[in-house]
C-alpha cells in the first residue's frame, strides 16, 4: 500500500494506491487533511493510464523528408539530441535552444529543468505553461503582498469565514472534494457567492451569483470598492496601520457608481449593492479568484482590483479571511517557484537580482556570471521558434503545446519552423506527434517527487510501482542530456538528492524550502513553506503580523478598466469563454485516454434565445468563429450561460484555435477567458 496524490489537479487530493496482482487500485487516504479521502472521477480513475496500448515505452525518431517514426534506443537518440544541440548552439548561440516546462511537473523536475537550461545549455529561453495559468494571480500577489502562494492560507479556513467571494472559479466541477468547504460554510451560517458568465455547478450552490459580461470582472471589483467607500465601510484602521496607497485607490473608484459598473458588467446596480451591503457586515470576508478573473489582457489588474476590495475591508492577516487564488495544474504552485520560469531562479529568486544570482550559482557550483538572464514568456518564446534571433530548437517536458496554446494554429506553424523539437511525455500527444524526437518517460505512480499544493502545503508522491521497460524519469533524461552537452556539473538523478539541492538554492528566498525533508512531508502531511529550517514548523498561514513587503505593508494598487483587447463588433457580436469540464483535465492528453471517463469530444454551449436566433438545435454542429480560426463542433443549448456568450472546453484540438494570444502586460498571461467570436448553425 503507497500513500501518495493524484496525478492532476492542484487541490493534489491524497490517495491510496493498493497492488491486487497485476492491476493497480486507488483507495481513500482519509487521514489526509485536503480531501478527507474524498476524490472526482479523475482521482478514483487516475491508474487508467497505466499499461495504455498508447503509452510510450521506446525512444521514437521522426525522419523529415518521409515523416516516417522509427524505434530506436535512449543513446541513440540522447545522441542525436545532444548532437544537434550542440550544433545549434555553435552555429547561432545558446539562446538558440529552448526550454519549455509544465506545471505538472513535481518540484525536482522544474528544478533540474532550469538547471538544465542555464547550466548545462546557458539558455535564458525557458518558461513554462504554468504562465497560462495563474501567472496574473502571482503578479498581482507579489505586488500586492510581496509573495505569492496561491492561498496563504489552508483551503479548509474557507469553511469558518462568512462571506466568501468566488470570482472565475468553477471548483465543484474542476476540483469537485474542494466544495465540501462550501457547503460547510453555509452550513456553518456563512454567505457564498458566485461570479461567472456561466451559472456552473458551483453558482448552483452559491446563495448569489452574479452573471457579468465576459471580462468585466475588473469594473465590478471597482464597483464594490466605490460602495465600500460611499458606505463608510472601509477598515480605516486596518488601512493606516497595515496598507499603502489607499487614497490612490480611493479617487480610481470614485466614478465606478453602481449604474455605470451596471451598463459596462450587466450586473444589476441592486446586485451590486446588495453585494457591497453583505460585504460591509460581514466580520469576515474572503476573496477567492480563479482563472476566469486571471486570464485576461488585464489579469493582474482584475486580480489587483479584487485584492483591493479585500485590504479595504482589513481582511488579509486576518483569521479565516484574506484573499487567495485557487491554482489549477498539479504542480501550478511548486512549478513557478524552482527555476523553470523565465524570470525565476529556485526559491522564487528573481533571475536579475545579483545576489540571488550569486547564491544559487554558488549551490550549482558554477560562476554568476555565466547565468543567463530573463527570457522570453511562454507565448513569447513559442512565437519566436524559428524566427531570426528565435530559439531553432525546443525541449518540451510535460506539456501538450498545440492544444493548450492560445492561438494554436499560430503556435503549430512556428514548431513546424524548427530545427529541432524534442517532446518528453509518456503517451503520444499532440505535440509529440510533430516531434523530431519522442522521449517516453515515467508517469505519477511510476516515480516518487514533491508537488506543492494550491495552498502551500509541499506533498510527497511516493512511487507505487515500477515504470515499464524502456521508460526513464524526466530526472534521467535531462541528466542524460546535460552530461551530453558538456555541462559543467554532474546533474542528480535521484528524487530526494535533488530535493535536498532545490532545498540550498531556495534557502533564504521568498518560496524556501529549506527545512522541507521527504521524511517530514511523510510525518506531518505536507509542510507549508516558507519553512526555513529543520526545527521551523512551516507557515500554514501568512500575513498574521506583517507582509512580505520590506516595510511590512500591503499595497493597495489603483486600476483602470480597459476592456477585452478584442471587443465584440458586428463581425464577431458574441463573447467567446473557454474552460473545463469535470471529467477531462487540462488539454486532456491524459485523461482523454481514460477508458472509464467520457470523451464527448469538443461542443459548443450556448444559450436558448441564441440557438433561436441562429437557428441550432441541441446536439447539431454549430460553426464558431473567431479572427484566428474556426471550430464545428456539436451545440448544447442551456440556459445557464448569458445570451451573448459561447462556451467551448479546452481539453480538445479546436477551442485554442479561436483563443486570443493578446497578453498582460505584466504577467505575460494569454486573455483565454474572452475574445469576439460568431455561431452560424
Ligand atoms: Fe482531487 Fe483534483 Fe485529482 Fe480530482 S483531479 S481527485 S479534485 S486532485
């Protein structure tokens, strides 16, 4: 029997795998706090993959000119890699080789991954997909607060505050045990309300919900703030003592009056009051974003709008209040932290702070000064592949780019421009599929690691059975490929050596793990970080005396509202929104695979009044349409989303073709969640 966590989600549910001869069972794992042995359909299924007649188990090898996939061995084609590397590097510089990541990756992986970026291949072209995750969250909390953990505090304060706001968050379908905590806040007396264009299983067990228009989630954050103030309800000492730039804030909202966030939102204006009144009483409040508040051109700024309405009410620090985001990825938390951003050294370093520099050289064992700099964001570095100046070949690890890319059909064509593509996954993805070479490598329960939850909380997969012959762990190959490249140190293949290096490089950063041990984690259920020392007991909750700024104050940050950077017209007169569904996860190469969860393929979801207008039926094919592509896909007529908006999940080839690659301007984030589109039946 082997205590471990599923293989998804960032809620990274304790579970219990159990061997019955040849098959492998997922069991309950009460004891641990997060989940209480609850699990979704994608935790009871998640050995599913495990013997698939698609899992990878050989190293593959495309041929340009045939396209034909040949078999060959790891030397061979660690070989090849290398060699080609070495070529690229000599032929155009080291940034001609790129680096791309995934927020699934545990600790140890993220962090020999930029390990093998800026020591052995001394490229600064590496980030991640996490960046299209909850990078606007983070850029706002650094600002903000002067750290960023999704939630600085455990997810299960949720259930003892009174007012607990949710805005983009779909958590009963895309981490179903998290809603436990809902329904034991209203059971408990406690008010949830729900903000989404979409009334999802989450609004259905809110006690308000409010349906705004697409993207305008900023404006109705301005709103409250506007009501907080006109209503005396402002924490002033809360604000003097613990907070700057308030008055700032105070003259940005002063003309975001009720009818006016109305006419922008479509929220009623006595919604809006409403919402402002129970805020105004509540002793404590909770906001809690997700990505349909985060993925927008203007992600950091709705976030920081939100985190405003939180400090004017002297809720962050406070007990059972606060603001917190609610990550996505597995690894959504951990993977930022580490060093496979593009502007992040371990321990959530930054990469152009020259003591951070020195530190985390010192640990790798080489000289400052032969650390790259700050690359290229996700998005970014993808449209650079292949250009002048652009990386000429990329490493891909845990990713499935082609479909989890906004604007995908831009994204397949730049990897098709490349030199080199090189894909580590452990069945054949979309994106592995376009690879000169294929790398099979190990999967959840297949190998031990540390992941850190949406809350903090560093956990400890434990390997439960032996990977099939021919496979290797990540850790292995970029090993192999380091050692290949001429890198300068030894590079660590065994997970807990390497957790204790990441644990040296972190010491003293934001994120430090530096007391973190795997015995620990197994002992204590997780340690939340920063936990600095051996003897330190970790730090479930943040904020109680002081922020992470030097002067221990938060900032309140005065925004403006700017609108999608792709307003519907009369060409494309709908708002398009993508998301999840509960039985699929991410772009869904995993779980597509899984026999026992249904794969409905992509569909189109749209409101009565629309599918009137345009004349679709329930289950038909509709046409949608965007600026960058199109998708046919069958309609779902419900009457659960606002008649000017489309909904299309993204774990299918199809709704990133539509997606706008727009980015925020801090975060680097791609605006997913909103671009103008058009249906015809
Ligand atoms: Fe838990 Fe998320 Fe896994 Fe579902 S997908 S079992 S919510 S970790």
């Amino acid at each position: 029997m082997t205590q471990t966590h599923c293989p998804y989600c960032s809620l990274q549910c304790g579970m219990t795998l159990e061997r019955a001869g040849r098959t492998l069972e997922v069991q309950a794992w009460p004891e641990f706090p997060v989940n209480e042995g609850a699990l979704c359909r994608k935790g009871w299924t998640a050995t599913g993959l495990r013997g698939h007649r698609e899992r990878l188990t050989t190293p593959l090898v495309r041929d340009r000119e045939t396209g034909e996939v040949r078999a060959t061995g790891w030397d061979e084609a660690l070989d090849l890699v290398a060699g080609r590397l070495r070529e690229l590097r000599t032929s155009y510089g080291a940034d001609a080789v790129g680096v791309f990541g995934g927020g699934g990756l545990t600790n140890e992986k993220a962090y020999q991954l930029g390990k093998l970026a800026r020591v052995a291949l001394g490229t600064s072209q590496i980030d991640y997909n996490g960046r299209w995750c909850m990078s606007s969250a983070a850029s706002a909390a650094n600002r903000a607060f002067g750290i960023d953990r999704g939630l600085p505090f455990p997810l299960a304060d949720v259930e003892q505050t009174d007012v607990l706001v949710l805005v983009g968050s779909n958590l009963a379908e895309t981490m179903p045990p998290a809603a436990r905590h809902l329904d034991r806040l209203r059971a408990n007396g406690g008010h949830v309300v729900v903000i989404d264009p979409r009334r999802t299983p989450t609004a259905d067990r809110a006690d308000t919900f409010l349906q705004p228009v697409p993207g305008t989630d900023l404006p109705l954050a301005l709103g409250v703030l506007h009501l907080l103030d006109a209503m005396g309800a402002v924490d002033e000492p809360y604000v003097a003592a613990r907070t700057t730039g308030w008055d700032d804030v105070r003259r940005a909202v002063a003309a975001w009056w009720p009818e006016r966030v109305e006419r922008v939102t479509g929220v009623p204006a006595s919604s809006l009051r409403a919402l402002a009144t129970l805020l105004a009483g509540a002793d404590r409040a909770m906001v809690l974003t997700a990505r349909g508040a985060e993925q927008h051109a203007q992600g950091t700024d709705t976030v920081l709008a939100w985190i405003d309405v939180a400090l004017a009410l002297g809720m962050p620090g406070r007990p059972f209040a606060g603001y917190g985001c609610l990550t996505g990825q597995g690894n959504g938390q951990g993977g930022r932290e580490h060093g496979q951003k593009a502007d992040q050294l371990p321990g959530y370093r930054m990469i152009d702070d020259p003591a951070a520099r020195e530190h985390v050289a010192r640990v790798w064992g080489v000289p400052a000064a032969t650390l790259p700099g700050k690359g290229r964001s996700a998005y970014e570095l993808l449209g650079a592949l292949g250009t002048d100046g652009g990386p000429k070949a990329l490493l891909v690890f845990g990713s499935n780019i082609v479909v989890s890319a906004p604007n995908a059909t831009h994204v397949a064509s730049r990897l098709a421009d490349l030199d080199l593509l090189v894909v580590a996954d452990i069945v054949m993805s979309e994106t592995a599929a376009l690879a000169d070479v294929v790398l099979p490598v190990t999967q959840w329960a297949e190998e031990t690691g540390t992941m850190t939850n949406l809350e903090g909380r560093v956990i400890l997969r434990q390997r439960a059975v032996a990977p099939p012959e021919g496979v290797r762990s990540d850790l292995d190959v970029i090993a192999g490929i380091a050692s290949r490249v001429g890198a300068p140190v030894v590079f660590e293949t065994d997970p807990e050596a390497v957790f204790a290096e990441l644990g040296r490089a972190s010491s003293g950063g934001r994120a430090d793990y530096a007391g973190i041990t795997y015995d620990r984690i197994r002992e204590e259920n997780g340690v939340f970080w920063p936990c600095p020392t051996d003897d330190h007991p970790g730090t479930p909750r943040l904020f109680a005396s002081s922020f992470a700024h030097e002067d221990g104050r938060a900032r309140f940050v005065a925004v403006e509202h700017r609108g999608p950077a792709e307003p519907v017209d009369a060409a494309y007169p709908l708002h398009l929104t993508t998301g999840r569904v509960l039985a699929q996860y991410q772009s869904g190469a995993q779980t597509r695979r899984v026999r026992e969860l249904p794969d409905d393929g992509p569909f189109v979801e749209l409101h009565p009044m629309l599918a009137d207008r345009i004349g679709a039926h329930d289950g038909e094919p509709v046409v949608v349409t965007t600026r960058r592509g199109e998708l046919k896909a069958p309609a779902r007529v419900v009457d659960t989303i606002r008649p000017d908006t489309v909904f299309v999940p993204f774990h299918w080839v199809g709704a990133n073709r539509l997606t706008n690659d727009a980015l925020d301007p801090v975060s680097r984030m791609p605006e997913f969640k909103v671009c103008a589109c058009a249906v015809t039946a």
